[in-house]
C-alpha cells in the first residue's frame, strides 16, 4: 500500500515533500504502463497501486495546494483520501483529489473563501483581488463538481467560515464514508 502523510501547514516545505513523493509514484506507474501494453486503457489501471493520502491539516499556502490538487488529479492510479482531524481551508480541497474520501467520525471541515494579506498600492492591490477571485473560483469549481455541494449553497457561505462535522460532509458528498 503506497501512503502520503499530508499533515500540518500547507507550505513551500510540505508542497515539495508531497510533490515529490506523488512524482516518484508517477514515474513507478509509467513504467508499469509501458511494460505491461494490457494498460492501454483507465479502466484497466486498476492493476496499479492504490494511492492513500491521509490529511490533517489547517490549510494554508493555495499555490501549494493547486500544486498537489494537480499533481494528484494526473496519477493514473487510484486516489484515496482520508481526512482526520480537521481538513480546513487548502486541506478541504485536497480531500476532494481523491477518487474515493473518507474520515474519521470527528473529522472536522472548514471551507471559505480565499484570504491574503497584500499591500501596495490601490490598484496593485484591486489587480490582485481579482486575480485572487479567479483562483477562488477555479476552487470553487472542484467543490461543484466533486460534491453536492450546490452554487446556491456556497453563495450562502462566501461572507463567514463554513464549518461541517462528519455527518454534514458525507451528506454533501465530501466523503463517501467513515474510515474504517
């Protein structure tokens, strides 16, 4: 069984570490791929090692975490994730990476929207906010498509930090289920 222990800061530190942990796996798959010419199609990368991601964490950097959501989402194996603790903020859009998701019964969620804290001038600062609406919304997307999680629903939560428990989570389809 191949684990990445995804715990604590989403950080320039942590980001290279899981990168290049998933890139090792990515490279341990294509060489499984070419040498095995049955591998021709996803269906058929079921031969390939599961990958399990355990995710504990406060979020942090979203460069970070666009960075490992995208190297997770091009593995042609399979992607668990398991969610213990808290998965907040970067940490709940990498729960969403995996094929398949699961938690721990006190796993906590939180999901907002993006926050920084840039200075400059007036209209340094209103290029960036929109530049970091877009990015928002490029999350947001992965939030739309992966759950049940409705347009309507994170309109509602977009002013003040939205925290889900277990129950919450499996009933809008962050998770599947309880880990067992």
């Amino acid at each position: 069984m191949r684990v990445i222990n995804l715990i604590g800061e989403i950080n320039d530190g942590l980001t290279k570490t899981i990168l290049e942990e998933v890139f090792k796996i990515e490279q341990e798959d294509k060489k499984i791929i070419e040498a095995n010419e049955k591998l021709a199609d996803k269906k058929d990368y079921k031969e390939l090692e599961d990958l399990t991601i355990n995710i504990t964490s406060v979020g942090g950097l979203v460069y970070g975490v666009n960075a490992i959501y995208d190297a997770l989402s091009k593995l042609k194996c399979k992607v668990i994730t398991r969610g213990f603790g808290l998965c907040a903020s970067g940490g709940f859009w990498l729960m969403l990476a995996g094929d398949e998701r699961y938690a721990g019964k006190n796993t906590n969620f939180l999901y907002h929207t993006m926050s920084y804290g840039y200075y400059g001038k007036l209209k340094e600062c209103l290029d960036y906010a929109s530049y970091q609406n877009q990015v928002q919304e490029r999350l947001d997307k992965i939030i739309l498509e992966k759950t049940k999680i409705t347009q309507k629903l994170l309109e509602e939560h977009r002013k003040e930090d939205w925290w889900l428990n277990f129950e919450e989570a499996f009933d809008l389809d962050i998770i599947q289920g309880e880990i067992k």
